[in-house]
C-alpha cells in the first residue's frame, strides 16, 4: 500500500505527471532511505483508502516505457492529503468512494492544536520572564 501511495506521490511531482522507469525507480529510492519520516506519512495516507489499487482503478497509467498519473489519481491523492489534514473534511464525488467511512480519524499530537499565534505568544511571554530575572 505504502508502494502505491508513494508512487502516485512521485508522479504528481512531474509536469506532465509522467515518469519513465529508470526516473520512477531513482526516486522511490531516494525516498525509501530518507527515514521514518515518508514510511510513516505514506501509511497515514494509504490508510485513508485501505482499499486502493492504482491500477485496476485506473489512477496509473502504463505507457511509453513509464507510468502516467490519471486525473482520477490526482483526485484520490488530492482528496487523501485534503482528509490528512482535515480529518472532519469529506470530498463528495468518486475518490471519497475509495476512503473507508468507518476508519477512525488520525489522533493529532497533543501541541497540533495550538494554534500558531498561541505559541508564539508563550514564546514572547517566555522571553520577556528570562530577560526579567536576568536584570
């Protein structure tokens, strides 16, 4: 599943959203060995559609010695990411039909809901106490 994910995430990086093998293969291992980061953002996203098949769904196309991503796999990828980071998002249409309904949404990090002028408040605040005691 992860394969899969990560091949679409490739292709949609191309202009044309066309890759020959040889560009398709350099990159999946670049990503491969980049660490925990891509595995574990490539199993959060191919959880939200657990039953994905990019190619008898027709979201990759073979073609001309590479792979080509369809306007339908640039829709499921879009709409994958869109639920990622809005687990209370739903896009209507063909590519929510792929995300499973009963998945329970992503559990978000205990500081992701503060928001960024919060922080940057505290860390205004956190100065202000340091400058204090110093003087």
């Amino acid at each position: 599943m992860n394969f899969q994910v990560t091949v679409m995430k490739i292709l949609v990086s191309y202009p044309d959203g066309f890759a020959v093998m040889a560009d398709l293969k350099r990159d999946m291992a670049i990503l491969a060995t980049s660490g925990r980061d891509w595995s574990e953002r490539t199993k959060r996203l191919a959880a939200r559609a657990p039953d994905l098949d990019i190619f008898s769904q027709a979201l990759v196309e073979r073609l001309n010695g590479g792979w080509r991503i369809t306007d339908k796999g640039r829709t499921v990828l879009e709409t994958m990411e869109a639920r990622q980071r809005d687990p209370e998002h739903v896009v209507e249409g063909a590519a929510s039909e792929l995300c499973s309904p009963a998945a329970p949404p992503p559990r978000l990090a205990a500081n992701r809901g503060i928001r960024r002028s919060d922080r940057r408040r505290d860390r205004r605040m956190a100065r202000e106490r340091i400058r204090a005691n110093a003087s």
